[in-house]
C-alpha cells in the first residue's frame, strides 16, 4: 500500500526557534516500512509549505492511505488539512493525542475521515492497513474508532526494544533546529514512554502513568544509528522524565562515553531525582543541559499542583547542576488559583534567584484528560482565554477563573514574568557572552525579537 504520513503546515509562516521531528509519525512509519509498505512523510510544518503548496503535494502524492496526526493546541490546523486530503485518497485516518482523548465523538468533529488510531499507534495503524491492503473487514481492530464503534483500547507496548529505530531518513532533517542546540543539526528520542507521577495539569492519555523504558543497550544503539547517519548533530531526550532511573542514566552515559559519541544533548529532568555523581556522568556523556518542572516558587503552589517536591529541592537542585557546568532550563506555571498576584511575583524573583539559563512561563492550563480538567469542569473555572506565551500555538489558551485570577490578570502576570526575567541587563550580557558562533547569535537574536515582538503586541 502507499502510505502518506502528514503533519500539517503552520497556520502562518513565521520564525520558529524550535522546529523538531514529528516522531510518532516516524515510528508509525518505520512500523510500516517492515511491513513492506511504500510509507513517505510529508512535514509540512517543518518544510514551511504554505496551504496552497501543501494541497499541491498532497494531491501529487497518490497515496492509497493518508494518516495526520493532532493536538490539541493546533487542532484547527488538522481539521482544515484533513479536508484537503479528503479527495486525495481512498482510506483516510486520523491518530495523535487529541484524538486519544475525542475518540467517543470522532465524527462529530471530522465527518471527512474512514478510521481513527487511539492511544500508542505503532501495531494499531500496522494491523489497520494490513486489513486494508488485504481487502479485509475492519472493523473491530483494538484501538481504532470506525463507523461502528470505539473498539476496545490496545495494550501499550511493553518492550519498547522490540520497536524499530523511527524512520529519520524520511524526514527532512536539514529543517529541523532548537534554539539550545550546540550543533549543525538537531533531532529527537524517547528513551521511555510514561511518568508515574502525578501532577495534576499533565495529560496522560497516550504514553500512561506507568514509565516503560527503553534498555540502555537499545538506546546506545539508537544513537549510533543517528551519528551514523548525521554528522554534527544534536539529540533532544523527549521522555517526560529522563532521568527517573539513576543507574540506566549512567548506564547510558557510560555507553556513550565507551563507544566515543561526540554529540550535545538536552533531557527532562526532576529536582528530587538528580544528584552529584548522576550529574557528572551526564556532563562527561555530553549533556549541555536540563530541563526541570520547577512550576513554582512557592510551597503552597507546589502541593496544590502535586508536585511532590519541596522548594529546597528546586534550590540545590539548580545549585548542583550549575556546579556541574550543565545549562538549565526551567518550566514556571502562572495562574494557580492558590497563588496570589503577589505570590507569584515572589515566584518570578524565585526564577531570577534560581538563576537558570532559559525560563519558560505558561499559564495553568486544564487540557481534557486531566484531572486539573476535570475539576475545572465540575466546579465552573474553566475557560477559553487569550493569553499566551511566546512560544503558544493555541487560538485561545485553556485557563482557570478564580477569585485571584483573570484574564486581564493572567495577561498581566505572564508579561510581568518575561520583562522581569528576560528583560534584565544582567541576564542579557551574561546570554550574548555565552555565544561561541554566528549561528548561536542567529538563533538568540530570533527567539529575542519573537519575545519581544510578542510584547509589544501584546503586553499592556
């Protein structure tokens, strides 16, 4: 069968200081590949196609089975590529987290599509075009939404080893950046599926709150694969939680260093799950830097978020990672209906006091299949408002209403965190000093002038 993989174009063409690959769709298609399927991916967003010269492609591609992917954030941009693709092939289906989470009202929302893909995708989507190729009934395929039922859910893949490698070469590698990335070219991986912890903003839906990961062996191997066929580039970790198992870490850092990788990396981190001699592996391994989930700088925004961390634990964790000579990123929510104005101004001085290298704020957000959603739902606080980041894609943002927040107030505090942060001259000298090439400047001067294009288009 020729298969068609699609991730849709952007609303706009604009600059984008992270661009990465849309890695379900290649493990979709490298499943698909041993299958001996003809399978082609076409990333529209990546290739920057406008909507004209993507019906273009689409309509050249003569596929017999067209899949696209969706989130929820940029929903909107499914639903107008799945009416193009419409006319462009015989069996059309849909997959991805949104998808995940709308199954029980699928067709009220895309009337246009043949067969929906819930949950982890791989045999799914293998078993459905197997049937199809075949001329089979297919109806019935766990985890799949036809035009008779939601089918029963399939189990999630247990041993993540037995998954081929994603199918990169299909990919146009050359377009993909991130603003931290020290190297020429950049791409991602998952070394697990699942974090088991509990946080009550975090969607669960695909990958469960049960980690599974990845053997170290497998990983190593992974990354070979890459350097052997890139040179020059740099890998982004995208599990929820890298670095849950301290022994596989080092066990993997040790890999690394014992087969001579020379790349950069960046992972997702824990503030009570890192330490010194963990922190040494990664930095010798090559790690340039970590990500933690700080949220907030105070204890009460904390706990009603269920982070189960401490705001000490934030504080040495920063301090050890710092000494370790790795870069930090660090995660802040605004909005947190137990948080003040003014509480969560202490939490913008917290960031500085932290001192991270990069600081992402997001409004507290109640995505469905969340338990935050769930709550918001039944006691009226949730809301569709318009306020967003720099680097949000959604039309309207997820948000809670409540005695101490407003959209007028969330606004505020959101502007109020990047100005105080990123707008320090301090801050702004110690960036431009950690340049080492024009492409650094490159990208600083871009992601720069969005944050700052974003204020003055927005900000009060």
């Amino acid at each position: 069968m020729k298969i068609l993989l699609v991730q849709p174009p952007p609303r706009r063409i604009e600059y984008e200081s992270i661009i990465v690959p849309p890695l379900g769709l290649a493990y979709l298609a490298a499943v698909l590949e041993t299958r001996e399927h003809d399978v082609r991916i076409l990333d529209a967003f990546a290739e920057r196609q406008s909507w004209t010269d993507f019906e273009k492609a689409v309509q050249g591609a003569g596929a017999d089975l067209i899949g696209i992917g969706g989130m929820t954030p940029v929903i909107d941009n499914t639903h107008r590529a799945v009416k193009i693709c419409r006319p462009c092939c015989k069996h059309l289906v849909i997959g991805g987290p949104h998808v995940t989470l709308s199954k029980d009202h699928l067709f009220e929302e895309f009337p246009e599509v043949d067969y929906a893909v819930y949950g982890e995708g791989e045999e799914t989507l293998a078993e459905l075009v197997e049937h199809l190729d075949q001329k089979k009934e297919a109806r019935g395929i766990a985890g799949t939404v036809d035009r008779h039922a939601v089918n029963p859910s399939r189990p999630p893949v247990q041993d993540l080893d037995r998954l081929p490698f994603p199918a990169r070469h299909l990919l146009p590698s050359r377009r993909y950046s991130y603003l931290f990335a020290k190297r020429k070219r950049v791409t991602t991986m998952f070394t697990s599926r699942g974090c088991p912890y509990q946080c009550i903003f975090c969607d669960k839906a695909v990958f469960g709150s049960k980690c599974r990961m990845r053997s170290a062996e497998n990983v190593l191997n992974e990354i070979g694969e890459i350097l052997g066929r890139f040179k020059d580039i740099s890998i982004i970790f995208y599990d929820d939680l890298f670095t849950l198992n301290k022994e596989r870490v080092i066990r993997i850092c040790q890999g690394i260093l014992e087969r001579r990788f020379k790349f950069d990396w960046k992972c997702e981190g824990r503030v009570d799950r890192i330490d010194r001699e963990m922190l040494g592996w990664m930095k010798r391994a090559g790690c340039s830097m970590i990500a933690y989930g700080v949220e907030s700088g105070n204890q009460a925004g904390l706990d009603y978020l269920g982070k189960n961390t401490k705001v000490e634990d934030i504080r040495k964790a920063f301090r050890l990672t710092r000494e370790s000579g790795i870069g930090t990123m660090a995660y802040f929510i605004l909005g947190i209906p137990v948080e003040t104005f003014q509480d969560e101004i202490r939490s913008i001085e917290f960031a500085k006091e932290i001192d991270p290298d990069y600081v992402q704020f997001s409004i507290l957000s109640p995505f469905p299949g969340t338990p935050l959603y769930n709550a918001a739902v039944k006691d009226g606080s949730y809301r569709e408002l318009g306020v967003q980041s720099p680097a949000d894609k959604d039309l309207k943002k997820p948000a809670l209403v409540s005695l101490n927040w407003n959209e007028k107030s969330l606004n505020e505090i959101m502007h109020r965190a990047h100005q105080s942060f990123y707008f320090r001259p301090r801050y702004m000298i110690k960036r431009l000093a950690s340049l080492s090439n024009l492409k650094d400047l490159g990208r600083l001067w871009g992601a720069g002038l969005k944050v700052l294009s974003w204020k003055v288009k927005k900000g009060p």
